[in-house]
C-alpha cells in the first residue's frame, strides 16, 4: 500500500457544533475514546451512525459553556420551576426545535452563577477572559502514521508568543482534586489533553502547547479546579491514541468492526479484575 495521502492542516472558524460532530470524514477524541475498552469499534460505528439523543443532563453544561466562552447555542430562561404541565413542555420543546438551550428559572440563576465563580477564580478568570482568545475553533489534521483525518475543537485556545494555551472547560457533579483524577482513568481525559496538543501542534505549529483543564461543580458555591496533565498520564494517553488510530484505519480499511471479542474458535475465559482476584487469592486461597 503506498503512502497516505495528507491534507493541508487547517484551522476553520464558525463551523457549527452539530456540522463539527456530524463529520464522518474525521475522528475526533472521542471517537477514538470509544475504539478502546471498555467500549469497542462496533459499539463506536453504531453509536456514530446512529446519534443519540441530547440528554437533558447536559443542557447545565453547554449552557455554563455559552455564558463563558461566548458561543454555543442560544440560551432562554423560562419562567417554569419545572416541566410538568403541558404549557411548559411545549415551550421547552419549541425552543429545542429551534436550536436553543431551554433552562428551568432555578437554571438559569445557576448557571450565571456559575459563570460568575469562574470569572473570579484566580486561575481560571484570566486564563479564560473574554477577548483574551478564540473559543471553538476546529482544527483539521492529517496523521502521518495512518493517513486518517482528525480533528480537535478546542474550548479556549489562548496564542501568547512562544506558548499556545489550550484550555479544556468541563462542568461537573464534583470538581474536587480526586474526583478529577478519577475522571480523567474513568473518560481517558488523558488521551483528550495528547490529542489536542497534537492537533495544535499540527495545525498552528507553536513553539510550545500546554493543555488545562478547568473543572467546575454544578452546585453550589460552584468550585473550580485548574490543572496540567502529568507528563507520564499524557504519554499513555498518546500511546491509546495511536493504538485507536490504527484501529479506526483498519475498520475503515475492511469495513469490519469488530465487537470486544472479535474473531475466536474458543470460548474466552474471564476472571474478576486483577486487583480483586489477588485480594481474595490472599484471603482464601491459602
């Protein structure tokens, strides 16, 4: 097979959220995310030829990311304290079909509360000042190694000399340190912060990238916490990434996409995870 052929890197403004995530002709973090375990690239192709529906779970999050980062679909606060009647349901499915973000009244308190907390986090205010960076922006990539496409849509890019600041803002039920930490083995944030840093790379060629996420409860008094990847956690993450990469090249390759046995004559075994069966190897087996 000859070399991949690699388009142009390139940075576009304005692309619509639901145009972005509707992409076949890329693959994004999350994409490769759902390649890996526990997921698999059957249950990815089904989930991106079948989208699901918004969860009403998020509508908090990308209504904190408008307020904050200036972009995003539209917000209307209603004048309901709930959905229960017939009249507020029509109004909140009205605004949907129209493109909005429908928020309870109670929501809509929350969630220019939450903007406000952000803005006077010592750390996070300035990184994410308005008119201090470009929110959104998608970026399109080849990778070398595989030929495949990809991009990134970065939160907040912040383009100081010498240094690009890629900043990551996730709304949360819990922001502390270990919750974080666990976060990011749980949703493989760590593959997210290489890819992004990769993709800037690529694309805007900086001197030097540095990924932050920025991390906020959703309750009150709406906590923040701002932190940097260690270097190890983003070399796993990188290596996840090229593995899902070759993955994808391959599915899409054969048109196969294999579930998380793929192709046996034997029925696998499987145990308890490796921790639990060495605790009670110790207890029981002696």
């Amino acid at each position: 097979m000859g070399a991949p052929v690699l388009t142009a890197p390139e940075m576009r403004d304005g692309v619509p959220a639901e145009v972005y995530h509707a992409d076949r002709t890329s693959i994004s973090s999350s994409g490769l995310r759902a390649l890996l375990a526990p997921s698999c690239p059957a249950q990815f192709k089904y989930d991106r030829d079948q989208p699901p529906t918004p969860k009403r779970e998020f509508d908090l999050g990308h209504a904190a990311h408008r307020l904050v980062l200036g972009v995003g679909e539209d917000i209307v606060t209603t004048q309901w304290d709930d959905w229960r009647t017939k009249a507020a349901r029509e109004e909140r499915d009205s605004l949907r079909a129209d493109g909005a973000v429908p928020l309870l009244a109670h929501e809509g308190e929350q969630v220019t509360a939450m903007a406000d907390a952000l803005r006077a986090h010592p750390l996070a205010g300035p990184l994410m000042a308005p008119g201090t960076g470009l929110a959104e922006q998608s970026l399109y990539w080849t990778d070398p190694a595989t030929g495949v496409r990809c991009r990134v849509r970065p939160d907040w890019l912040k383009q100081l000399p010498g240094l690009t600041l890629c900043v990551d803002y996730k709304t949360c039920r819990d922001a502390s340190p270990v919750a974080v930490s666990r976060a990011i083995r749980d949703r493989s944030y760590h593959q997210q912060d290489a890819f992004y840093i990769d993709g800037i790379q690529a694309v805007l060629a900086p001197e030097q990238v540095r990924f932050i996420f920025v991390f906020q409860s959703k309750t009150a008094p709406y906590l923040i916490t701002v932190r940097e990847l260690t270097q190890q956690d983003r070399d796993i993450g990188r290596a996840r990434n090229e593995k899902a990469l070759r993955i994808y090249a391959e599915c899409e390759s054969t048109g196969i996409w294999p579930d998380w046995t793929g192709t046996v004559t034997e029925i696998p075994q499987i145990g308890m995870p490796t921790w639990d069966t060495l605790r009670q190897a110790e207890e029981y087996l002696q």
